[in-house]
C-alpha cells in the first residue's frame, strides 16, 4: 500500500503579517514564498526517488488555506503522515540579539510515532543546514491537534533574523531543507527507494530577449503593495527573492526584457545586486532620475588670471594659502564645489591626488 502524505507550506501567498522584516532598502519576504516552493520539493523528492508514495496537498500556490480545511482533507484522505513547513518569527523586527535557529514541533501528547518523525526531521535540518538546534518542542497547534495522524510542524529558521532570512529567501537552502525532510519522512517509514529514479521535473524555463537597453536614466518604484521580485528572469515561486511595498523601488533599472509571455525590468539595488520585476505598468512606474552628479565632477581647471591663490583647505584666509598657480595652470580633477565665506571654491586634485581648495569664481578660473 502506498505511503500516504499530507503536505503543505504554512499560509498564503499575501498572509498578513507573515515576513521577514524589511531590509535597509524596503525589501522584504512573505513566509509563504519560502514555504511554499520548499513543500514542492519535499513532494518531489519524495515521488520521484521513492516507491509507493502519494502525496495530498493542504496548501496553495497563492490562498490561505484555513487550518480546518487542511485537516479535514488529511483525515479525509487517510494519510499515513502530516508535515507542515514553516519559517519561524519572533518579534517581526530585526532582533537584537536575533532569535537563531531551527525547532520541529509534535503535539504535546507526544505522540511516540510523531516525536520519532521530529527527532529525525530536527537531526537531518540540522545536519544539513549547521544552524542552531533549538530542539524538538511540543504545542498545541491545530494542525498538530485535529490531525488524526503523525503530525509534525517544521520551522526551518528565523525571518527575524538577518542571516537566516537571507537564506530562507535562496533557492538553494530551500532545497537543502527539502532534502533534510524527505530524509526523515523516508527513514520513519522506510520507503523504498525506486531502482531508476525520475528525474526531477526541469526547472520552467522561459524564452528570455531583450527588449530594451535605454532605461539607464530611470528608476523603478511600485505601484501596489506586496510586488513579487525575482532571482532569475522568470515568473516561478522558487525564483522569487522577495518583495517590496508601494512607493519601494529599485534605483538603477538596467534593460527590459520579454519573459515568457511577459515582460520584466533588470534591475539592480543600491548594493549593485540584480533582480527581476515586473514591467507591467499596472504594477511598477519608471521614475526619471535626476541628473546624479555636477557637470564640472572629474573636470580639470586652470587658472586664467596671471596668478591665483590656492588653499590646503576651504578657506579664504592666509593661514590656508597652500600656493599659487599662473595663466593656463591648474587642477587636472574637481572633486566638488563648496560654499566658503561669501564665495564658492572647487575641491579639486592635483595629479599625485593631493587636495587643495581653489576659487570657482569664472571671472578667475575656467573648467574644461
Ligand atoms: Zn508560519
């Protein structure tokens, strides 16, 4: 007789409340953009490598499924087992010190058959993943409590927690905690292994080209709240990295492209990481940047009087004369301009890089 699973990534795709914190720059994950795609490789692994195994779904790609219906359709279906995938939280703000760590919960009966499941399912996350153990626990969780079957809950780390959201937003430790699960479920239950294994289903692959370079002078911001962003160029769950708020954005928007039947932007954030979004205009605005630097930046100036003072710093006074320079003499790079006094002076390098302050009055001096 088949192994039957009941399987399902907590929450929903817009679960309020359910996140990570935003980072520095206004992005953030829903918990359920790691929950979710994770339980999609748990029901992979296990169909794919494993014999005799069936697997019923109490979760969905985007609703919130109620707590009640996941039971009821375990119970219904007479699975053999419960495992329910979780991201932790404590305080939904950035912890100081973070809350760290990865805890697998069985009702608090004890259920013997469902402690067994999370000892293993605790030793192979931590195995595989080297976070902190916080242990097997036990709480009264309705999918704990209303399953009549071994039902075991798994937080795979903390949103709360810089590092640890960091990986639960990677496609990579989304598959080791997958892999950590299918573990502990095949060894409680000693499933066979299949002689020839299926191959696991490729990853959706979308014709990608580029539709437009010239978006350089642009920025992105969106224009609704909870907007998806992606690792790759692609509409997957298992691609999204996460997600920002109405008014958030990205500053640097490097080309446009189509994207399966889409089309995204290539964009980038202030710390030059590149991310994929979505152009659709109901979804994301392009803002024109303004001019981001003067125009005399890493210009040279020369003198064009027949002798003028310069400065060691930026100042008017004697004390501050660093030297002269003659007619068509000067200052191979501005670096900026400065109010000094009633005036205003270039911040300006010579060529060993050596600083000096020199009048930006062009009655004295001319930038080329
Ligand atoms: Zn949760």
């Amino acid at each position: 007789m088949a192994f039957k699973l009941a399987l399902g990534g907590g929450h929903g795709a817009n679960t309020p409340g359910k996140r990570t914190p935003k980072f520095d720059d206004g992005t953030y994950m829903n918990e359920h953009d790691f929950n979710y795609p994770t339980a999609c490789y748990v029901e992979e692994n296990l169909v794919n490598e494993y014999e005799d195994v069936e697997i019923v779904r109490v979760d969905d790609e985007v609703r919130d499924v109620p707590l009640i219906e996941r039971t009821n359709k375990a119970n219904a279906e007479g699975a053999d087992a419960y495992v329910s995938i979780h991201a932790n939280a404590m305080n939904f703000t950035w912890g100081e010190p973070a809350p760290r760590g990865i805890e697998t919960y069985a009702y608090v009966s004890e259920p013997p058959e469902a402690m067994e499941l999370a000892e293993k399912a605790q030793d192979e996350m931590i195995d595989a993943t080297g976070l902190f153990n916080r242990g097997v626990k036990t709480a009264n969780f309705h999918v704990l409590r209303e399953t009549h079957m071994s039902a075991i809950l798994v937080e795979c780390g903390f949103m709360d927690n810089k590092e640890e959201a960091r990986l639960l937003m990677s496609d990579e430790y989304r598959r080791t905690c997958a892999r950590a699960i299918t573990n502990a479920i095949a060894a409680q239950y000693g499933l066979k292994k299949r002689s020839n294994p299926k191959p696991a289903a490729p990853k959706p692959t979308y014709e990608t080209y580029v539709i437009d370079e010239n978006i350089g002078n642009y920025r992105l911001e969106s224009k609704v709240a909870d907007l998806r962003f992606y690792v790759e160029p692609s509409w997957a769950d298992a691609d999204v990295f996460g997600r920002i708020d109405e008014g958030v954005g990205f500053p640097t928007i490097v080309r446009k492209l189509q994207v399966g039947d889409g089309e995204q932007y290539e964009v980038q954030n202030s710390d030059g990481a590149t991310f994929y979004i979505t152009a659709a205009d109901v979804f994301v605005q392009l803002i024109e940047k303004e001019e981001d630097e003067p125009w005399f930046i890493g210009k040279r100036v020369e003198c064009k009087v027949g002798k003028l003072r310069f400065y060691s710093r930026p100042s008017w006074d004697d004390s501050a004369l660093a030297g002269h320079v003659t007619e068509g003499i000067g200052f191979p790079n501005i670096l900026d301009k400065l109010t000094v006094g009633a005036g205003e002076q270039y911040e300006v390098a010579n060529s060993d890089g050596d600083v000096f302050y020199i009048t930006a009055s062009d009655e004295y001096v001319r930038v080329e």
